[in-house]
C-alpha cells in the first residue's frame, strides 16, 4: 500500500498542475495492483475529491477560478455523474475498459493538439453568457456547454474519472475560456463530478474506504506540490508529455482486455 501510494501521490502532482484529478492513472494503477474494476473506479473517485480540493486551495487564491461558470455547468454535470456511477454496474468490466481506453484517446488527442488559447471578442445573443476574471473577458456559449458538461459527467461517473480530460478542453475550445482559468475552475469542477460519482458507486456497494482513504491522503499531498508549481510552469510541455502517456495506457488497458483473462 505504501508503495501504490508513492505512486498516487506522483500522479496527483503531475495532474494537478493541468487542473485534473488524475483518474486516467489513477483506475490503470489500481487494476494493475489487482483490484476489480468497479472497486479502482469509486477508489479512484475518491482519491480525485482530495486532490481538487487540495488544488482548489491554491488556485482560488491565485484568482484563477470562475465559481459562477461552475454554478451554471455543474448541476448537469453532477447529474450526470451520479447516474454513471451508478449504471456503472451494468457494465461489464471488460466494455469498461475499452470504453476507457477510447476516453483516454480522446483525452491525448486534445492534450497532443495545439489549442488556440486566443479568446477573441466577447459575444452576445441569446446563448452567450460574457464573463470577465482579471484582464480576460470571455463569452460562454451555455446552450452548447450545458448538455456538453453533462454528457461528460456520464462518462466520467461510469469510468471513475474526474472528467478533467473532457472539461478543460471543452471548456477551452467550445467556452473559449483562457487557458490559467480553465485550469483554475477545472480543479473544482473535477471535484465536484468526482463526489457525485462517488456517491453513486457508493450506493452499488463499490466503495472500499480501507484503500480509498491512504490514497486520498496521498492525493491531496502530492496537489498541494502540483498545483503551486503550476503557477509558473508552461503548461505546454506538460500537456505534450501526458499526451503520449495517455495512448501508452489506453494500448495498455486494451491489452489487458485481450489477454487471456482480461475480460473480467
């Protein structure tokens, strides 16, 4: 156990720099210590409460979070976790991880490619909702972004993720959010989709808090670290680097499916 959480606690400084909770290693790590799908997935979920709210701390007071965008988007998005958490029982192991895996693509498409972190003029309509956080002016599209933010709660309820993967792209090429302030509010975003998971595999019967709590407490240390280096590094070497070791995991996790076996 000490050792799986030496590990956790790498991850969550690495992830917390990019306002993520890490949950793309943290469920690959715990099935690799042999622990059932459903079981890493709500442990998972657990450990990413921890290291949002560890980030959370340092980047509210670097002023890098919109609360009233996470007001807005977070209900659908909480729905949608719950109801993931909890239909996560009907999904056999096996479509869970490929499923995952093809998450996982995504996630490193969007870490791989270049973002035009460049908002452009604020809009106004109907649909738009402008916001302003320091020098950025910004305009939210919430007719797009709401049912968006909840289809990402889904898969990140069933798969045991904070949705960090999903959201800070969306939220930077759909929301045009700056970059800092999409990392900021992801943090807590991430969360908050976390706990409602959470509850809902709470509620299958999936949650160990025997391995749920250590990892936690070495969640939350290692976002304390990786949240305060974030305010100063270029996030761009960070996101090329995670890019890649995101396909290296999602080739593991549909190895690990068609090895003998690997369908339970």
């Amino acid at each position: 156990m000490i050792g799986l959480a030496g590990v956790f606690l790498g991850i969550a400084m690495a992830f917390s720099a990019l306002g993520q909770g890490g949950g793309a290693f943290y469920v690959p790590a715990l099935l690799a210590w042999g622990v059932p799908f459903h079981q890493a997935a709500a442990a998972s979920q657990a450990v990413i409460v921890a290291v949002s709210l560890s980030a959370l701390l340092v980047f509210h007071r670097a002023g890098f979070l919109d609360w009233q965008l996470v007001l807005l988007v977070e209900p659908a998005t909480n729905l949608g976790a719950v109801a993931g958490g909890y239909l996560s029982q009907y999904v056999p192991a096996h479509t869970g991880k490929v499923v995952f895996a093809t998450v996982l693509v995504v996630g490193a498409w969007f870490m791989l490619k270049p973002v035009n972190n460049r908002p452009g003029p604020a809009r106004t309509g109907f649909s738009y909702w402008t916001r302003t956080r320091g020098d950025d002016t910004y305009s939210v599209n919430w007719v797009a972004t709401i049912p968006l933010m909840g289809a990402a709660g889904l898969v990140s309820g069933m798969l045991g993720v904070g949705g960090g993967l999903l959201k800070v792209p969306l939220m930077v090429l759909v929301c045009r959010i700056p970059m800092k302030i999409a990392v900021g509010t992801s943090s807590l975003m991430v969360g908050l989709t976390a706990l409602t998971g959470l509850a809902g595999h709470a509620a299958a019967g999936h949650f160990d808090p025997g391995l749920a709590l250590p990892l936690a407490a070495a969640g939350f240390l290692g976002a304390q670290v990786g949240s305060r280096v974030s305010l100063s590094v270029d996030r761009r070497h960070l996101k090329r680097a995670f890019g890649l070791l995101l396909v290296v995991i999602a080739a593991w996790m549909v190895v690990s499916v068609a090895a003998p076996g690997g369908t339970g």
